[in-house]
C-alpha cells in the first residue's frame, strides 16, 4: 500500500493537535495554584479519553452526513465509525476528533477551582453533543452556516478555514458563560496562594501550543503553495500576538511578564485560525498585534 503525502500530511497534523491538549493541561496547570495545577491537568487529560470514546461512538456522525433542518448530524448515522471505515475515511475522522477534543479542553481554563472533577466529567460529553457537533456540523458538515445552506446561501457561508468559529468562539463563549454563572474564585487577587505556582510549565505549554498550531491550521490545507502560505501566518500571527501583549505590558506596567508572552502568543493564534489561509504574511502580522494588544487590555473586564 501506498501513501500519497497528503494522508502522511494529515496523520501527522492529528498528531499534532492532539499534543496540543497536553500542551493545554500544562498551560494552564502552570497558572493555577499548586494545590489545584494537578486536578487543571486532569480536566485536559480526561477530555482526551472522554471526547475520543464518545467521537467514535456517535459525535462523528452528527458533524456530517444527512442532517436535522441542517442544524446537525443524525448520531446514529455513522454508530463506531462503520460507515467512516467502508469509505474510507478514518483520517480525517480522526483529524476531526483532535479538534473536538482540545475544544472542550479550553474551556477547563474558565473553571478553575470552581469545577468539581466528576462534574467536568460530565460536562465534556454532554458539551461536545449538544454544542461542538451542531456548530462542526452547521460550518463544516454541509449544514445552515455552509455554501448550500439555509442561511450561508443568502448571507454568504461562515468562513471559517480551521476553527475559529466551530473550536475558538464556542468553547470561549462557554468559558465566559460558566465564569459568570460560578463567580470568582474564593480569595482571587486578595490570597498570593492563587498566584501562577509554575511559570515555566506556561511557558512550555506555550511553546507545546504553537507548535502544535501548525498541524491545526496546516492540516487542512489543499496543496503545498497553500501549506506555505498557512505556515508562515501562524507563524508571524503568533509572534505579533506575543508582541502586541508585550508592549501593551510595557506601557501599563513598565515591564512585560512572562505569562503575558505566553498568553500573546495563544493570542495571536486564536486570531489567525479561521483565516489562515486567507490572507497575506502582513495580514497575519496586523491580526497577531491586534489581536494581542487587544487581549492584553481586555483581560480584566470581566
């Protein structure tokens, strides 16, 4: 048998995305106090085995074929991925599920020390059921927010090349949505005990992320002019991110921070998804600075 370099391309970006949520847990493990880092890794760790189970069991079915109203899938259309196997489409199956999977992942960022564990353990599938897979679904799978759809057909499609509506803006929105609902952590910015207890656990997790990044927004590439273009706007988007935090830092506190470098960096990453493959290497510089110095202001508004 033989491999053509696109199936070797995408194999290797799954792989790639799924170390992004081990990058994730020790992102965010590091900003937690010590007491609370091991429970934060956990949360990212069990989305990998939850999300994974429930994707071949029945998620992958509703992010595609036949579809309810074209909002989403039927989730006994594609039961253990019989119907993915006899067509010949376990790779990007499996592509997808690395998506679905850091999805709910970055939502454990919003939770911390206000989510018990087996409740985060319920919350994982029933999120990725009623949320990701609607949204996979409705972008991607063919359903109201795509070319043919009900709505993408009179408004123009959701331009979303690899993620920023169906991964970043659902799983933010959920984390703001359960930040407010629980309410600030007990003795935030009054106990020095809730400070970040490991920055370079950030900072590696950081670099886990960006690098992963080039699997996620590359792996959906359709040619190799394509994959360059989409490498170097990651690239440059990522490093005006951590630029653009930087220097909003500088000018508040006459310093930069460690955790503000890492946070531009995902920053500026999250920005450049869903255009990745659409715009120039200095749109992609422009979005990273925006996108970062724009975070690096916001953080506190909530």
């Amino acid at each position: 048998m033989t491999l053509d370099a696109g199936t070797v391309w995408m194999v290797t970006s799954a792989a790639m995305v799924l170390l992004m949520t081990p990058g994730l847990a020790i992102f965010y493990g590091g900003m937690t106090r010590a007491k609370s880092s091991l429970n934060m890794i956990m949360m990212s760790f069990v989305s990998m085995g939850l999300v994974g189970v429930v994707w071949v069991l029945w998620v992958h079915g509703m992010t595609g074929g036949d579809g309810w109203a074209g909002v989403v899938g039927n989730p006994a259309g594609d039961l253990g991925l019989t119907g993915t196997m006899a067509e010949g489409g376990l790779v990007a199956a499996a592509y997808g599920a690395t998506f679905a999977i850091i999805a709910v992942a970055l939502i454990s960022g919003a939770v911390a020390d206000r989510f018990k564990f087996v409740t985060w353990c319920v919350f994982v599938p029933v999120w990725t059921t009623v949320v990701y897979a609607p949204l996979a679904y409705m972008v991607w799978g063919g359903g109201l927010l795509s070319a043919d759809g009900a709505i993408g057909a009179r408004l123009g499609e959701a331009l979303d090349f690899a993620g920023g509506l169906v991964v970043h803006i659902s799983a933010g929105v959920a984390a703001l949505v359960l930040a407010l609902l629980l309410g600030k952590r007990h003795g935030f910015g009054v106990d020095p005990g809730h400070r970040p207890h490991n920055v370079p656990f950030t900072m590696l997790g950081a670099a886990l992320l960006w690098f992963g990044w080039f699997g996620f927004n590359g792996g959906a590439a359709g040619g190799v002019d394509e994959l360059g273009l989409i490498w170097v706007d990651t690239l440059a988007a990522g490093a005006a991110g951590m630029l653009g935090w930087v220097f909003v830092e500088w000018l508040r506190r006459g310093r930069p921070t460690s955790i503000g470098t890492a946070s531009g960096i995902v920053a500026g990453l999250v920005a450049i998804t869903p255009a990745c493959a659409y715009v120039s290497p200095l749109g992609a510089v422009v979005i990273g600075l925006v996108s970062g110095a724009a975070s690096a202001l916001a953080v506190n508004l909530k």
